[in-house]
C-alpha cells in the first residue's frame, strides 16, 4: 500500500493531468486558485458561478475533482451541488471562508474529500489535492481489496464440507465486517408456506439459526399463523432500503417484515433478491436495530458479489427446500472463537459496543485515519490500541501523545526532535514522537486540547508526510498512521475558532463514537465482575460475590465518570469488604445526587439557582422536615431560621407543595 508521500507528483506527468473544475463566484479567488492548479501541471477545464453553471460544465466534460465554493450565486449552495457530484461520484474538495456549526454539520454529511479555509496558500491547496487524490484511489482500491477478500472466504465455505445451516452460520460471519446487521434472513421465493431460516447476531462472534419453528415461539404464533402471514405480504423483486417512514409503510403491505421487525427491535433493513438459475427467487434481507443503516452504497457492493453469491447458495442450500425436511435442525449455534483476539481490555456485548467492535474490525487493516469520540473516562484509548493490534502495523510501535498535557515551548522538541546544540540545554540529539512511531501508529489523545499554534505544524507533518528536527538540515520522511481522539465536540470547537477546520477534515476520515456507560447498562455486570477479578488477584485474595443489592445500586447509577469511574468504585468497594459479598456499594453524594438528576439536561446557572436546587433537594430527601435530628438543617450545618428565610427568600415552599 502506498502512502501518500509515495504518490508521483503531478508535475512530472504532464501527459496525465488531472481534470479540475472550479466552482467559486469571488473572480479574485476563482482566477488565484486556477493559476496555483495550472502551475502545478493541473488542467482547469472551466471555473462555474453557480450550481447550475457548473452542473452543465460537468455534463459536458466530467472532471476528476470539483473544488466547490459552500456559498455561490442563486438558488442552490455548494452543499446541494456536493450532493450531486457524490451521487455521480465524483471527488470534491470545500472552500470556504464559512466555519459556523451549521455550515459544518451540513459539509460534513457530504463527506468530501478535503477542505481548505479561505485564504489559502499554494502548499494548502497541492497537499490537499495530493490527499484527495490519495483517498479517492484508495476508496476504490480499499473496496476492491474488500470484494475480493470476500470473495475468497465464501469460496472457502463453498470448499467446505458444512451442512446448509452451518454454512449460513460461517457466510453470516464474513459478510457481517461489509453489510453490518443484527439479524440475516435467507430463503427462496415461495407461495405455499414460510420456509426462510434467520441469523440473529447474539454479540460480537456469536450467532444463532431461527428457523421457521423457532421464530413462531418467539413470535408466539402458530406454525400456520405464520404461513399465512408470509403469504399475505407482498415480495420485493428488486434491492430496495427501507427505513422511517418507508419501513413503517413497508409494514403494512409485507407484514412478515413487521413480525420480524417487532420481534428483534428493528429500525431499518435492505432487501437484496437474486436469481438462481434464472428461474427461483432467493432472498437475503439484512436487518439493523439502528436508522438509516443502509444506503444504495450497500447494494452496489452486494450486486458486485451476486455471483460469489449465487455460487454459495447453487453449492450450500438443500437439494430439497421442503421445511418438513429440514425440520430436525432446529438450533444451532457459533460459539466465539477467541473473541478476545484484538479487543484485549475492551469489555461489553451489549449493540452499542458491538457495533464499535465492527468497526474496529473494518478499519483496521487500512491505513486510514480513524477519529474516536466519547466522553472521559471511556475507553478511548483501548480502542486506538485495538484499531493498532489489528492492524498490519502491529509489530511496529504504538506512540500515545497526550496533546493536552504537552508544554507548548517543549511541543516541537517532543512531537518533531531537535538536533545536539539545537537550543539552549540542547546537549544531546533527541528523537520526536513521530519519528519514533515510523513504521507504526500515532495515537493523538485529547487532541481538542491541542493549542492553535501546533495544530498549524501538526497539519503540515500530517499533509506532508515528513518532519524536520529543529536545528535539522533536511526534512525526514515518515510512515506512521494517525488515530486521534477527543472527549469535545469538535465541530463546536471549529465553529469557535479554536480548532482548525482543514485539521478535522484531515482526521475526521473514519469516526468511531465510543457508547458512555448509562447508554450501555447492559454491560455494567460484566464489567464490575472484571474488575473485581482484577483487583482481587492483585490484593492476592479471593474475588467476592457482587450481592444483587449492589448489582441494583450500580445499575441504576448513571456514572458520568464512565468506565474509569466504575473501576474506582469497585476497588474502593473490594477494600471496604471483610467477607466474601459486596452487599453494599458506597456511592458518593455527589454520586448519589447525579443519579437522581441524571436524566436533566445540563445548563449554566445562576449561584442562587444552584443553592435553590440544593437546598430543594435536600429537603425532597427528608419529607420537607427542616429542623430537629435528620431534618434539612442539620445536613446543610445551618440554623433553622437561616434554611426558613433562605426557603423563603428562594420561593422554595411553593414548588414542595
């Protein structure tokens, strides 16, 4: 795979110049950026005012790339007229001067392929020409590499001896890293009966066959319910997405669709039909509990692979699609194997961490940039090291950066290294961060604390692909691949201005949103049971039983610290406990009062506005008694009559009535 840095220049190739068309309505930076592309041997085949301009330049001539200006002349922006040329695929970059959070949001959902922030230099725009080119060959690339190594592990199933369920088992596995779902239902097309087996996805590895008998328990229907359901419901005949008010509507002309669905909690499926021999109609229908999960993406991929698929099915299914016949599997199961390999450290099964680990899974073996995102305390960093192990970088090394905690004037020294003699107290040659990590994985945490001043140079070693040690005589080409994450929102940091909108746009390639523990209480047993393991070895005594009371306690806490907050609660309760059950977990107040308020919105207030809150809670926690043992004023350690004026004063009495 060739880094971008490997990428000839497309000035020493005149005979193959890259068709660029100009879409910008400011004459000055329309004619500035046209000459900065011909210098560089780039051949601009026009610069358009107006989407209308443009989309008629593009009908006559298609470009290679499309620089679009947000903002333009008349009736459409440069967001609908990116719309368009995704459609049509084809790459384009952003200008624009514009970096409010709306402007963002909407850029974003386009996924170009860079952005550049007026004004621009000459370098700015040839290193993000070189980087969209890069991403736009390596997309195509990338799904090749995906196709074919699809490809090859259903011809191995294929080769294999497996039974018709057992296969099904094994194809759902490998076609779950390129069509995500949670669960898969086969069959023939057929007018008599409902005979079409599903592959619910337990958690990560392991799967489970329904057949038509399992699903009628599950549905709590007859065997002949369900027939008539199926035969009441109209078939698709060609690939269609459905998902919101499609699905809804779906439901009513395809209610074996809806049965499923309300079954397995589904929110969106993609109906992919195929012909076997011409003749019989064989439908695979991918189910997801998430919205929106399907695009006409997906079915481009899975028609590249009809054949692959048609194979399998010709090879794998029954000679006889008779359900009397097949009636004697009825379950059977794929147990995980070795599901830790990779995810060390990364505990939970619940949908939400699933679907990270899915992620993971398809990043993994490029060398895209990938961009985690979450709230403190969960896990960020165990998802960079995972995206790493996986990865064909993984005997190289893994450099953690904690860009909030570098010193700004030591920053260029760390990050980049400087040369003996380079500065005062330079005594001897030190090697930079990047430099070290060549070869390797860079892995940017808390890259929103970053100060505006790195994140210029930090930019310019990223488009590059080279540093320069302070005090070098040369620039040093590195290889290392970029994984950044941050606990902000950093769209709201762009659109302040303290984060750099061609920086995001360079890490922002593959974001991957790591859950927070109260959208993922399923997880919370698993995870306090690891922990006490954990601490119990190292205290050298026996792991004790977490006592349903505790497990209660822990469960219906929101814990706004995350996982990192859940360890220490479990240590502290592991130290506290004498025999061999955690009866009790000892939550803070603080703790306690988060719990209760957990499900408000956060606002800034006033300090009488918090001290009415307080006081008011305090009084809801003692039935409104204020004064005496337990009353209101002996907790807030204030006399009786000062709680009654404040109660008074903060109109306290009205809201306890």
């Amino acid at each position: 795979m060739k880094t971008v840095s490997e990428f000839p220049n497309n000035s020493s190739q005149p005979t193959l110049k890259k068709r660029i068309l100009i879409v910008e309505d400011q004459f000055i930076e329309a004619h500035d950026l046209q000459l900065i592309l011909e210098k560089a041997n780039y051949e601009v085949i026009g610069i358009s005012r107006s989407v209308d301009q443009a989309l008629e330049q593009i009908q006559t001539e298609k470009p290679d790339l499309v620089f679009v200006d947000i903002m333009l002349k008349g009736s459409r922006n440069g967001i609908e007229l990116a719309q368009i040329l995704k459609e049509n695929h084809i790459g384009f970059i952003y200008i624009s001067a514009n970096s409010s959070k709306s402007i963002l949001d909407q850029a974003k959902i386009t996924q170009p392929y860079g952005f550049i922030v007026k004004p621009f230099r000459e370098q700015d725009v040839l290193t993000t020409l070189e980087i969209a080119f890069y991403r736009q060959e390596y997309s195509l690339e990338s799904q090749l590499m995906q196709q074919f190594q699809l490809q090859n592990n259903i011809a191995e199933i294929i080769k294999s001896n497996l039974k018709w369920e057992d296969a099904l088992l094994a194809f759902a596995k490998v076609v779950q890293t390129f069509i995500s779902f949670d669960y898969l239902e086969v069959g023939f097309l057929n007018t008599t009966h409902y005979a079409n087996l599903g592959v619910m996805r337990k958690n990560i590895d392991d799967y489970q066959i329904i057949n038509p008998e399992k699903f009628s328990k599950i549905a709590d229907i007859s065997i002949k319910e369900l027939d008539e359901t199926y035969k009441k419901s109209k078939i698709d005949l060609n690939p269609v997405v459905y998902s919101e008010e499609s699905l809804i509507n779906n439901f009513q002309v395809a209610p074996i669709k809806g049965l499923i669905s309300h079954n397995f909690g589904i929110k969106s499926y993609l109906v992919f039909p195929l012909s076997i021999i011409g003749i019989q109609k064989f439908h695979f229908t991918f189910y997801s509990r998430n919205f929106n999960v399907y695009s006409p993406e997906n079915i481009a991929v899975l028609s590249n692979l009809e054949n692959t698929f048609v194979q399998f099915i010709t090879k794998m299914y029954p000679k006889t699609n008779s359900y009397s016949d097949q009636k004697e599997a009825i379950i059977k199961e794929i147990k995980p194997i070795n599901k830790s390999v990779g995810f060390e450290g990364i505990i939970g099964n619940s949908s939400q961490m699933i679907t990270v680990f899915d992620y993971i899974r398809k990043v993994a073996p490029s060398d895209t940039s990938v961009l985690v995102l979450g709230e403190s305390g969960t896990g960020k960093e165990k998802i960079a090291q995972s995206i790493h192990t996986l990865s064909p970088r993984k005997n190289k090394p893994l450099v953690i950066i904690n860009c909030g905690a570098i010193p700004e004037n030591l920053a260029e020294s760390l990050l980049f290294g400087h040369e003996k003699g380079a500065f005062t107290g330079a005594m001897d040659k030190r090697i930079g961060k990047f430099e070290l990590a060549d070869g390797g994985t860079i892995f940017l945490d808390e890259i929103g604390e970053m100060p505006m001043e790195l994140q210029v140079k930090l930019l310019r070693v990223l488009q590059e692909r080279e540093i320069e040690r302070i005090g070098g005589a040369s620039p040093i080409k590195i290889d290392v691949r970029i994984i950044a994450a941050t606990n902000k929102n950093l769209e709201e940091e762009v659109a302040a201005g303290r984060f750099r909108m061609d920086l995001y746009y360079r890490l922002h390639v593959f974001p991957i949103i790591v859950p927070s523990l109260k959208k993922r209480k399923e997880d919370i047993p698993e995870l306090a049971n690891h922990f006490i393991k954990v601490y119990s070895e190292k205290m050298g005594r026996k792991s004790p039983l977490l006592s349903d009371f505790a497990l209660q306690q822990i469960t219906n806490y929101n814990w706004p610290g995350n996982i990192r907050e859940l360890e220490h609660v479990i240590q502290r309760a592991i130290l506290l406990t004498d025999g061999n059950t955690i009866k009790d977990i000892e939550l803070s107040t603080s703790s306690k009062m988060h719990a209760d308020q957990a499900s408000e919105s956060f606002s800034i207030k006033t300090i009488l506005e918090n001290e009415r809150d307080y006081i008011l809670y305090i009084l809801k926690k003692c039935n409104g008694k204020i004064s005496g043992i337990g009353g209101a004023a002996e907790i807030l350690d204030i006399h009786p009559s000062t709680l009654n004026s404040k109660i008074k004063k903060l109109e306290i009495k009205r809201e306890m009535n």
